[in-house]
C-alpha cells in the first residue's frame, strides 16, 4: 500500500507557484512540522467564540483582508488557492486559516491549524525584523518553552513577505480570568511577568515613556471631541491634567508597550506574554498601568465583575511592591482609561457615550492622584 506521500506530488515543486507564495508555503509547512515546543501548547484549548476562519484552497478568498500594504496575505491567498499549503504527516487537508486580529493597513494575526498544531502566521506593512530580534533575545535570555515565565518561540520569518511565524500559547487570557471569576489569578501572573523581567538587561526597542504618550494624548483627545462634544470637554481637561503632572522617570527597562490583560497568557504554570510589536525601552509603570487600566475597565463596564476587577488589582499591587512608583503608575493608568474611553464608540449601541465618560472619570481620578 502506497504512502499518502507517494501518492500525492509535492505541492512545493509546482511550475505554477510564485516565489512568494513559495516562500509563505515553506515557511508555515516549516513551522507546523516542529514538534512542539512550549509547554503551553499542549494545554487543552478552552471554550471561546473563533472569529471568521478561512480554510485555504477551499472557498473563496474573501474572508482573508485584501491589504495591499502586506504582500503576505496575497502570498497565502495563492497559496491556499493553489492548495499548496499541506503538511505531510498532518492530515490530507489543506492548512485552515483563522483571522484573530487586523488592523487594515498595519497588521494581521492568523491561527493557522492543521493536524491538532496550530502556529500564530504575523503579518505587516512594516518591517518585522525589530520584533523578531526580540524574540530570539528573549529566548536566549530564557524565556523559552522550559521556563515559567516565557514569550512564545520564534519559528520563522520572512523579510521580503513581512511576516513572523510563531508558537501558540495555550490557555485563557487575564482578561478571560477577571471574567470568569479568577481576578486574583490574573493578578499573581501579571505581577510575576513584571518581576521576571524588570531586571532583564536589554536595550531593544525605542524609547516609550510618558512624553511619548503625551504625544499620542492629542489624537485621543480629537477622536473624543469629533464623536461627542461633552466627552471632548472631559478629555481636554484631563489631558491638561496630565501635562500638569508628567511622571519624573527612572531607570528605562524593556517594556510590551501594550501590556492589557488579553496579552497575558495563563500557561498553568506561569505567564506567557503573546503580540510585542510595540516593545521598547521605558518604565515598567508604563506596562503596570496598561494592565490595571486594561483590568479596572472591566470593573467599570460590568458591575458584576467589580470585585474580581479589584482582587486583581490588588494582587498585582501585592505582589510587585517595591517594584512600582505610585504617582507614575497612576498617570500611566490614566492615559490608558482615556485611550480605552476612546474607542467605545467602536461598539453597535447607546450606551458607549456612558462607558466612555465612566473611564473619563476614573482617568481624571487618578490623573489626581498623580500629584
């Protein structure tokens, strides 16, 4: 009886592929034929709501973005409709592809799945060369798939295409956490992550601290304005607020630059920290106030989910005391409420006005506070 690998030529040797849908096939064949790598992965999935899947060579294409600004997708596009995208010893279906993030002109995050092993697929409009050197200087600092406290591995790039395949880490988010009831486990893994690696001695990445944020402030500010005038009168004062009380800041360390709570994994046995591309150099009030701010917006949103809010917080507190300086982390918080306050008018009904000068007010508490 013949193999399923004698059977069937290999989609690689096509006259008709392109280079880089070449590239895109060998890269995540590559990639899904690992064994697997952090210990993460081999957690059962949890229940969750999946976004629009698309397997590849099978329907139409119109649930994969048409970006142009990332060749990528056009690559896997091709690859998919050419049905190149198998990987021997994995089943006799094509890779599966699930959209997980986009934002159109800047990036795209796929679950790509075959044969029980799924991979993260990155792709950009930009460079991605920074962002894997992070990776590889993670790993190498030892946060790789043995460790408790880890980053998901780096599996394969491609420069021309703007693309990073890396490993899946399984478990529910802190934000999952919070939710269901577990507040205080959300708390203890975001602490431990900022403990591991406040003393991590690297100096990738530009630098992010609260002038930078200021900068962005304006833009928050005119997005509330545009959408509701009362709200713009809320953001404008406290963003005069913060001005007033810009944080003196120490020693500069790696920081996400986006640490909310979605981005902090529950491994099991510590913490995974998954979506770095706006890594930089900055103080670790910077991640602290990103992820109580993620954390507190759950309180303010669902009163049901109040106390959890709190245990979190209050764990996270307890557990990286000594660690955090009181008035900056309270300003950084603030700028993360007023960016969140920001984007409720995203959400499809009436109430996102009352949300958003919820935040608004919170903010302007703790902009207080950083006197």
């Amino acid at each position: 009886m013949s193999s399923s690998n004698e059977t069937q030529p290999d989609p690689l040797n096509r006259p008709d592929l392109t280079r880089s849908t070449l590239l895109i096939t060998s890269l995540l064949v590559a990639s899904l034929s690992q064994p697997i790598i952090a210990k993460g992965e081999i957690k059962p999935s949890i229940p969750y709501v999946r976004k629009k899947a698309w397997p590849g060579g099978v329907k139409a294409t119109d649930d994969l973005p048409d970006d142009p600004a990332m060749p990528a997708l056009a690559a896997i596009r091709a690859a998919g409709l050419a049905g190149a995208i198998r990987v021997p010893g994995l089943g006799d279906g094509p890779v599966e592809f699930l959209l997980r993030g986009y934002t159109p002109g800047s990036r795209a995050t796929f679950e790509a799945r075959a044969g029980g092993r799924r991979v993260a697929v990155k792709v950009y409009a930009e460079d991605p060369a920074p962002e894997a050197a992070l990776y590889e200087a993670l790993a190498a600092a030892g946060l790789g798939g043995e460790s408790d406290v880890r980053v998901p591995p780096l599996l394969a790039w491609e420069r021309d295409l703007r693309v990073l395949v890396i490993g899946w880490l399984e478990g529910p988010t802190a934000r999952d956490l919070v939710r269901s009831g577990q507040g205080r486990r959300a708390g203890e893994l975001a602490a431990s992550w900022l403990q591991r690696t406040a003393s991590l001695p690297m100096k990738l990445g530009p630098r992010l601290g609260a002038t930078d944020v200021m900068d962005r402030v304006c833009t928050w500010v005119a997005a509330l304005t545009a959408s509701d005038p009362a709200l713009g009168t809320a953001a404008v004062a406290l963003a005069e607020s913060l001005a007033r009380t810009l944080p003196k800041e120490g020693i500069s360390r790696l920081v996400h630059g986006t640490l909310y709570a979605r981005h902090i994994i529950d491994l099991g046995d510590g913490p995974g920290v998954i979506d770095w591309q706006r890594f930089g150099q900055g103080p670790v009030e910077l991640d602290a106030g990103t992820f109580l701010g993620t954390v507190s917006r759950i309180g303010l949103l669902d009163k049901t989910r109040e106390t959890e809010a709190l245990q979190a917080e209050e764990t996270f507190l307890a557990g990286t005391a000594g660690l955090l300086d009181g008035r900056s982390l309270a300003w950084h918080q603030a700028a993360v409420l007023l960016r969140l306050a920001g984007k409720q008018n995203r959400r499809d009904d009436d109430r996102w006005r009352e949300r958003a000068h919820a935040l608004l007010r919170e903010a302007a508490l703790l902009a207080e506070a950083a006197r």
